[in-house]
C-alpha cells in the first residue's frame, strides 16, 4: 500500500483542530513512565512527537518513506529510520516499544511473527511491548499472544540466572540486550566469552562493567582460531577426549527422531527440555 505522509498527518491536524483528543496513545505509553520509547509503525511521527514533547527519548521507524518524510520535516531533531520492520535491528533497546496504529494488520501476510519478535529484541530487561490493533481484521489476539510468547521463550529462560553476580564464566551466542546484564552476572574476575549473536544486533558493552570486578571479555571465534593455530587445536581436542575417556566430561549423546517429531524437538529445545543434537531422521 502505497501512503501520503502529508495528508496522512493532515487527518490528524483536522481532528485535533476540532478539538478531539490525537494523545490517546502517547498518554498510555507515559502512564508506564519509560526513560525512552520506539515506535514502530510511527507514521508521520504523531505519537513519537508527543513522547519527546514530554520529555521522553523516542526513535521513530516506519516501512514508508513519504511517512517518514513528513515525520522528519515536523520533528527534525528527533531520530527516524525507514527500515523493514520485520527485519529490524538496532544497536539498542527501549523501555518500551510500541506498535500503535494496527501494525501487525499492514505487514505482509505470514510475516506477523517476524514482525513481533523484532519488536521484542528490542524491549530492555524490564520493558515493555505495547501493541494495538483492531480484533476483528485477520490477526486476532491469540495469535499475537502465540507470536509474543515465543519471542520471549529464551528470554524467560536466560535471565533468572542473570539476577546477581555469581557466575564464573558466561557463554553468549546470543548477544543483543542480553549481553550487558549477562557480563553483570560474572562474580569477581569472572569471564564474558563472546561467541555469536543469535538475536541479531551486535551489543555495545559499557567498559565500567569490565573494571568493576576485574571481569575479562574473551572472544571465542573457533572456527578462525583452529586455521591460524592447528597444532594447538589437535592439542585441545586429544585434551577434551582424554577428560571424556577419564570421565571428567560427560558430554550428552545425541538423539535421533523422525522427521515428523520436528515441531516437538523445536519446542523441546526452545523449553530446554531437550539437551545435545537432535538428529531429524525422513
């Protein structure tokens, strides 16, 4: 669909002209009290204009770059990106995000739970997702409820054990916004091995969480490593089945499954029910 961010907005200025209230939405969003805001969907930037009159850090993004054009030109010291927003990936999260305006119900069919589980990479620790959308178009609650709660899967599983600083050395592959609370969670001299970033934006680390505790920040990049060093990799790897052959490791053997248990293994490992590899046998 094709827009006009100019007499998109001009609908908005009839209403408020007349003396209907256009805040509904920035009024929900400040009753939470966040410190910043993303709107995804922003349109013209109504609603994001608003938040930052009140004094709230917001970052506007919308598929549409007439909308975003009208957002710039009526609030150019605020932040807007035009992007995909199914694909989005900023280098930060928010206090809240919000998709006002029925976004899911614009978005491509099929895409809808691509669309949520961007917006929920995006929520800090603490945060929240705020959608609003019409229940009677052909997304309905359920399915967003469906789509939320596998967005967040990982996340309830990850941070109970993030509370305190406890751990000796954390294994990250997920990085995003679980890498800062994640690095706060090694104990005295601990260690924060980087791996890889699963959910997508590469997360910047504030320095201050490295001194304090005498924390160290290793990358982990194997696969690099085993072509510049091959001899110190075979010693590494005589090392680990030495502790296997002595029983100081037991790693867990791998599974096979039929090819139709795939829905159920992919529920298992999101639970951490299933531990190892999973073979998928046809």
């Amino acid at each position: 669909m094709a827009w006009d961010g100019d007499s998109y907005q001009a609908r908005f200025d009839e209403r408020a002209a007349s003396g209907a209230d256009v805040h509904g939405e920035a009024d929900l969003v400040a009753a939470l009290r966040p410190l910043s805001v993303l709107d995804v969907g922003c349109g013209t930037g109504r609603v994001a204009r608003e938040l930052a009159a009140r004094g709230i850090d917001v970052v506007g993004v919308d598929a549409d770059a007439s909308m975003i054009a009208t957002a710039r030109r009526l609030g150019p010291a605020l932040e807007w990106h035009v992007a995909d927003m199914c694909r989005l990936a900023l280098d930060r999260v928010f206090d809240v995000v919000l998709m006002a305006g029925n976004v899911p119900l614009f978005t491509a069919p099929g895409t809808e739970a691509a669309l949520v589980a961007a917006c929920a990479r995006h929520v800090a620790i603490g945060g929240s997702l705020v959608c609003g959308f019409q229940l009677s178009g052909p997304y309905d609650l359920a399915a967003y409820d469906e789509h939320g709660e596998f967005s967040s899967a990982i996340v309830t599983t990850y941070l109970p054990a993030l509370q305190r600083p406890n751990v000796d050395v954390v294994v990250d592959p997920v990085g995003g916004r679980h890498a800062e609370p994640a690095l706060r969670s090694t104990r005295h001299l601990g260690r924060y091995c980087v791996i890889g970033f699963a959910s997508g934006p590469i997360p910047s680390i504030p320095l201050n969480q490295v001194l304090l505790n005498n924390r160290t920040v290793v990358g982990v990049d194997w696969g690099g490593w085993t072509f510049k060093d091959p001899f110190g990799n075979r010693a590494l790897i005589d090392e680990l089945m030495g502790m296997v052959a002595t029983g100081r490791l037991h790693p867990t053997a791998p599974a096979t499954r039929p090819l139709e248990d795939a829905a159920a293994v992919m529920e298992g490992l999101i639970d951490r029910s299933i531990a190892g590899k999973v073979v998928l046998v046809p």
